[in-house]
C-alpha cells in the first residue's frame, strides 16, 4: 500500500515509518522538513509540505496522486513562532480530507487525542479537525490515544523521565493521583496496520490505551526504579504553584506550559478492551515494557540533561547579554581597557563589538540555527582570545584564569550545541 504520511519527523511519526517500512508498504512522507525524513529511508521520497499555508483542497490534490491511504500525524502542544495551532490541526487536515475526497483516496487515519474535549486549543483544534473527518464519506478511521511512549522521549514523556530522575524527591502535580493508561508506540502502530489490512474496520473512532492505569506518582515512581536511580521521596506541589510556572512556561516555551497541564487534569484514560476488540491488538502491560527493555546510559544522560540544557542556555546568553550591555553603558571604560592591553579601539568599533555580544545572546535564546551560531560564538572567543594573547601573554599566568576561562565557556557553547537539537 502507498501511504501519504503527514507528520513523519514528529515523535510517533518517525515510529510509524519505521513499523509501516518494515511492513512492506510504501511510505510517503510529507514534512516541512523532507532531508531528514528521507535519511530514514532506502530512497528519497518525502514531500515538503507545510500545514500552515497548505490549507486549500488544491495545495493537497497533487500529492495524492498514487496514494491509497492518508495518516495525519501533524501536530503541536501549542502555537509558537510561524505555528498556528488552528492551521495545523484544523486548517489544513481539513484541505487535506477534502481533498482525498476528490482524489478517491478514502482509507484515512487522524492520530488524534484522548483529550479532545478539553478547554484547550490544543483539544479543540483537534476536535475540529476530527469532525469534519467524521462528517466525510471517507474510510476513516480517528485514533485516541492515551500517553504515547517509546525508547526515545519526546515532549510530555521527557518530562516525566526528567522529573522522575531529580535528586533528592519527585515532584509532583498536587496529589499525583491523574491516571493514564500509556501505550507504547510500537503498540500503536501495530494498531495502524492492523487497521490497514482490515478494510472493513472504517468510519470508527478508538482509543487506543494500555492494559494499566497509572497514576502520575506511580508513574514517576516506576520511571526512576527503570532509569537506575535509588529511591525518592515524594514531594507534592501545590496546583497554583505549579499554574503561576505554567504560565512562566507559556511565555518563554517549553513542555510545561498551562495547555499541558489542563491536558494533563482532563484524564488520560480509555476502554482497554474496546482497542482489542476493535483492532484484535493487546497493548502490552506499562511494567512489562519496562522490564523487557532496560534503561541504558544515554537514558540517564537524557533525562538529567533535561533541566541542565536550558540552564545552560540561559546561562550561556546571559553572559552574552551582559557583556554587550555592561560595553554599552560605559563604552569610554571598555575602550580604555583595551587600551591597557595596546588596542587604540574607536566608539564605532566598541559600538560594533557590544551590538555582537547583545546579539549573539539573544540568537543563543531564539534557538535558530544552532550549529551557525555556535559556531559564530566559538570564532568570537577564540578571536578576543588570540587577540588578547598577542598583546598581553602574562594574562596566561593570571591567577584568575580570565584566558583559561574561554576554553570553558567554548566547551560549554560545543556542549549546548551538541544537545540543543531535539529532533
């Protein structure tokens, strides 16, 4: 079967080409990025789409041309820069439906969310899109499911390991006692090709969810004892607390923001046997997985850099943003410390290298081209350090270490890099 995939560079997606792939189907993904889908298959093949502006019926006809099934899972928590929440889950999956209508292209899976009926954009920007499929003389086939998780960790799930694995105690969200029913990916997927060699299954919504229902402090409880790490104790955090962080989250980004948590106090749990009696597939117990796939050092890594990495951010562009504005408030002292050390620096030029500094900051913040602007950082350091070499050799000797230091903080700026890159 040649399958149009929307979504394939996402955390379920990148799953589900693998498992479809490996099944015999011919899969076709449509990314905005298609370079980094193509790397997982044996031949070049994605599409560049992207669900903000293909909203037309006519943006989606040619690229279902050969298609026999569409699987939509495109998606976000929330908007952010160039990301309309509506687009991505209303918008366009609603052009694309259309236009599998007109194309004849009739199987259609919609990965949705157990959700769905939340007070959140999220939710109801899903529901949108999930009605209008419904309401379509399509084979569709609309999936809920509970918390997704896998090997890796994505989002939501690299939360909970991050939180699992903080020394000292486990936070938790009040009482901890919100259940989920987590299935695991490769359970999932083997519901999607089961749904796809069963065309008689159609035009049903399922939830898919585990054979458990976890609480959240259990949850976190199971996920330390997996990752290796000694016991905890439980620490409860009060709901308007973790509501005034999830505000600070809305605004600066980030996996804890109020759409996650109002998802997260929804409830997150379905029917077990409704999924095996639909689809005849029994997810696998949540402890079960666990057990038969032991956490491995990059496991651990992960989950403890989760919380550095954006300290390490912040504290990297700080640096930046300070030198920059501390030049910029007395540029006549700067100027005549570099004259201590032999340089004759013009305002304009001290304007210049402030301006750099306050810049490359807030670059390090945007999160945009990451390897460019480390890169950027690193030249810049070991600029001013040969520089400052040349004219002043004894600062080598200075008890303080202010050259010695910069190979530090080049070390730190390569390390950020490294990890920065979530996909």
């Amino acid at each position: 079967m040649r399958i149009l995939l929307t979504g394939a560079n996402g955390f379920i997606g990148r799953y589900l080409l693998a498992r479809l792939a490996a099944a015999g189907h011919e899969v076709v993904p449509a990314v905005r990025r298609p370079a980094e889908a193509d790397r997982l298959l044996d031949e070049p093949r994605a599409l560049r789409v992207d669900f903000n502006r293909d909203v037309t019926p006519d943006a989606w006809l040619p690229r279902l041309v050969g298609i026999d099934a569409v699987i939509n899972c495109a998606g976000i928590l929330q908007r952010g820069r160039g990301q309309s929440i509506a687009a991505i889950h209303s918008d366009a999956p609603k052009a694309l439906f259309k236009a599998c209508e007109i194309a004849g292209v009739n199987r259609v899976i919609q990965i949705s969310a157990i959700s769905v009926a939340a007070e959140t954009a999220y939710a109801s920007t899903k529901r949108v899109a999930d009605d209008a499929l419904a309401a379509s003389g399509l084979d569709w086939i609309i999936l809920r499911p509970s918390l997704v998780y896998a090997a890796g960790a994505y989002g939501g799930t690299a939360l909970l390991r991050a939180l699992s694995a903080l020394p000292f105690a486990i936070p938790l969200v009040g009482s901890g006692e919100q259940l989920f029913q987590p299935i695991h990916v490769d359970d999932l997927a083997s519901i999607i090709l089961a749904i796809l060699a069963a065309p008689q299954l159609r035009q049903r919504v399922i939830v898919p969810v585990g054979a458990d229902r976890i609480a959240l402090k259990d949850l976190l409880v199971d996920l330390r004892r997996w990752l290796g790490y000694p016991p905890a104790r439980i620490l409860s955090i009060p709901l308007a607390c973790v509501k005034f962080v999830a505000r600070i989250g809305d605004g600066i980004g980030g996996t804890i923001n109020s759409t996650a948590l109002r998802q997260l106090e929804f409830g997150n749990t379905g029917s077990f046997e409704e999924v095996v009696s639909a689809t005849g597939i029994r997810p696998r117990r949540w402890r079960d997985v666990l057990l038969a796939n032991p956490a491995q050092s990059q496991d651990r890594w992960h989950a403890r850099l989760y919380f550095l990495r954006p300290a390490l951010r912040w504290a990297i562009a700080a640096t930046w943003i300070a030198s920059g504005a501390i030049g910029m408030l007395d540029r006549a002292a700067l100027a005549h410390a570099f004259s201590a050390f032999g340089f004759a620096l013009s305002q304009p030029a001290i304007l210049f290298m402030c301006l750099l500094d306050f810049l490359i900051g807030t670059a390090v913040l945007a999160r945009r081209r990451i390897a460019v602007v480390a890169a950027l950082q690193i030249a810049t350091v070991a600029l001013y350090t040969v520089a400052l070499s040349a004219a002043a050799p004894s600062l080598w000797l200075d008890p303080l270490g202010p050259l010695l230091k910069n190979f530090v903080f080049m070390l730190a700026v390569a390390v950020l890099a490294a990890v920065e890159n979530e996909r």
